[in-house]
C-alpha cells in the first residue's frame, strides 16, 4: 500500500508550503453501528508548517501507520511536530476540508 513519500509545493511565502497526507475520513464512512467498520482514507492536502499561532514551525515528517479496528485494517499518516505542539486529527481533516473547498463538515 502506500508510500512515505511526501508532496511538497514550494510557494512565494512560507505559508504557502503545503503537504499531502493520507487521512482517515470517518465522515466517508458508514454510520456507528450501520454495520461492520469500513474504515475510509483519503489522501489530504494540509499545510506544511504546524497550525499553531507564533509557531509557523514545519510540521514533523509524515510516516506510515497499519491501524486495525473491528478487524478492519487501514494505513494513515501520521506525524510529530518538532516544535512541541500536538496536531488534532480532527483539526487536520478540518483543514483538509477547507483546502479541498468542500466547505466544513462537522466532525464527531
Ligand atoms: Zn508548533
């Protein structure tokens, strides 16, 4: 499956650097207790540098994680920031979103 590599688009501004990541999307996936767990992932595009204000550090080097839930397995990215700060999941899907101009979906 996947791959470690990562897609970086070098912009004017340092704000422009962005990064893509494969994501869990659970709101792709069918409702809590509609049946066994499909887990659905998605390839996202998210800024490079950690969301955090004043921060503006990069973001750690993504790295693939094999997930299991319900014995269905799946394979995401994951990351640690450098600087200490900790990326929400669903702050990264959220953010996916507004990048992708799909608008905000809510998020359980
Ligand atoms: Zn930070």
């Amino acid at each position: 499956m996947g791959t470690l590599s990562v897609d970086r688009v070098k912009g004017r501004h340092m704000s422009d650097e962005t990064m893509t990541v494969t994501i869990r999307d659970r709101s792709a996936e069918s409702a809590w207790g509609s049946g066994p767990a499909k887990p659905a992932t998605r390839k996202a595009t998210i800024s490079a540098l950690c969301p955090v204000t004043n921060c503006g550090q990069r973001r750690g080097e993504p790295r693939g994680l094999n997930q299991c839930e319900d014995g269905a397995y799946y394979w995401v990215q994951v990351w640690q920031n450098p600087c200490g700060h900790v990326d929400m999941y669903n702050a990264v899907v959220e953010e996916a979103r507004q990048r992708d101009g799909l608008g905000a979906v809510r998020v359980n």
